[in-house]
C-alpha cells in the first residue's frame, strides 16, 4: 500500500523485481488522489487505485489481501525495499510454519537511496541500522514470545490464516494499534509470532516525529478502541509524551481526557532531524 513517497515505491518495485524469485502477483493500493505512474515490471502487478483521506492502514491491507490469489500473502510498506531473497524465503517460511513471520529491518540514512533505482543491495546491507529493540535470530527461526513486537512493515502469513483472522480490524480508522491488535487477536487464536533470520528488508529513511503529533487524534481514537478490547492502553509511550505536553490527561482507567489539541507550530518542533532512523 502507499500514499505519497513514489521515489519510495519505485524502489519497492524495483527490489521486487531483482529478486530471486519474482512474486506471482503484486497488489498495489494506492491511496493517492490522483494514481502514480508506473513503468513495466517483470511480474503481475495489479494497481488498486484507492484515493483516501488520512491513512486508512487496516482497509487498505484488507483490500489488497482480499485481491490477492496466491497462498502466501507478503504485506510491504511502501518505505520498505526487498531483499533479493525476501520473496523466496518468507514464502517458504510461511508455508512451514502457520504463523505472523517478520524478518529484520534495517534503517537507511537519508541518502542511502539517491533516487529512483540508485541503490545496491551490498551497499545498502552497509549502512542500514539495526532496531534497537528487535532483536532476530542468527540463523534459522525463532518464535518471539512478545507479540507487542509485531510489525507490519514486512511480514508474511497464509492467506488462509489471514482470513480466518479476520484481517485486520478496520474500527482501527488511520494511524496506531490496528497492527498490534490483529497479532493479539493472532495469537488468541493459536497463530504465534516468528523471527526469521531467512532474509531481511530496508526501511528508506523519511522524518520521523517524536512524538508523532501529526497522528494525534487517531492516535487517541484507535488507543481508546484497544484498551476497550485488551484491557490496556497501547502505545503508552505517546500517551505519556502527550500528557507530558499538557495535550490529555495521563491515561487512567476512565477514558482520556483532551485538554487541547497540538497546534501547527508544536508538530513542526516535534520533527527530528536527519539523523532519526526511527
């Protein structure tokens, strides 16, 4: 799925198409009001031009998963670039173990990708940096007992199982909780989280908002819906940022309590500069 970054998009496509094993069929949803020009490419590609307001992730995943034919679904975002191996190997995986698979994502410097297709892979193996906080195996593949570490950024799953899941909920309206809350309701449902060490992809770098002010009503919104679901309050590292900033009242048992709202000037000093990753 993508909305905007197209030099982004055409090197998802492009590491798509260096791999090892092309994929059967790419879905694309593209959320752009007007849709984004595409060359050729050596695999099936399906453009579902989708124009949104905001950024409605569980719809957006839904449809491209409901378009989808083959056995294997491989959700990308759009900043992400493949390994020429990803395909490959998170399609094996996936067909050996009934499970979330996620595989590491390094995070590039600004201009580790200096435009459309102007990147090698050895290159970008490099400079990309390691998450601080998931850690994946060295080999082979583990399953991870902290389901709060799935990411949708790149992972795989069986359509099938996707579907009996029930995809992912869209009462989950824009940003934050939608991916947390399908791996919990994963995992109530017998279907557990895997780390591969199988193959890897590469988040291009865009600014990064600490906290991320420019999500903050549907940051609220989909926290409220979760913790009504779960019991407990997910991304409590904002909330307690915006309470620090005297947007909400700290979070509690009751439900949260605006006081203002970020003005223009607060989401502009909330984004860091070119040296954030993530």
């Amino acid at each position: 799925m993508a909305k905007g970054r197209r030099t982004h998009l055409r090197n998802l496509l492009e590491g798509l198409a260096r791999g090892t094993r092309l994929p059967e069929e790419c879905i694309l949803v593209d959320m752009d009001a007007a849709p984004a020009p595409l060359p050729p490419f050596p695999f099936p590609l399906r453009h579902l031009h989708h124009p949104s307001r905001g950024l409605p992730l569980a719809e957006a995943r839904n449809r491209a998963a409901r378009a989808a034919s083959q056995p294997v679904l491989v959700f990308l975002d759009v900043d992400c670039i493949p390994a020429a191996g990803l395909v490959e190997a998170l399609a094996r995986d996936a067909l050996a173990h009934d499970a979330l698979i996620c595989c590491e994502i390094r995070y590039l410097p600004t201009d580790a990708t200096p435009g459309d297709t102007g990147w090698e892979e050895r290159s970008l193996l490099v400079r990309g940096l390691r998450h601080t906080v998931r850690h994946f195996p060295e080999g082979g593949i583990r399953p991870e007992p902290n389901i709060g570490l799935f990411w949708s950024l790149c992972f795989a799953v069986r359509r099938d199982t996707f579907l009996r899941l029930g995809g992912f909920d869209e009462a989950y309206a824009g940003y934050g909780a939608e991916d947390t809350d399908f791996a919990f309701r994963a995992r109530e449902a017998g279907v557990g989280l895997l780390f591969t060490a199988s193959t890897l992809a590469f988040h291009q770098h865009h600014t990064v908002y600490d906290p991320p002010l420019q999500h903050f009503g549907d940051i609220l919104r989909n926290a409220s819906l979760f913790r009504v679901r779960h019991g407990f309050w997910p991304m409590d590292g904002w909330l307690a940022d915006f309470a620090r900033l005297g947007l909400i009242e700290p979070p509690g048992e009751g439900p949260l309590r605006v006081l203002r709202h970020p003005t223009e000037e607060e989401i502009a000093r909330a984004a860091c500069g070119p040296d954030r990753a993530y």
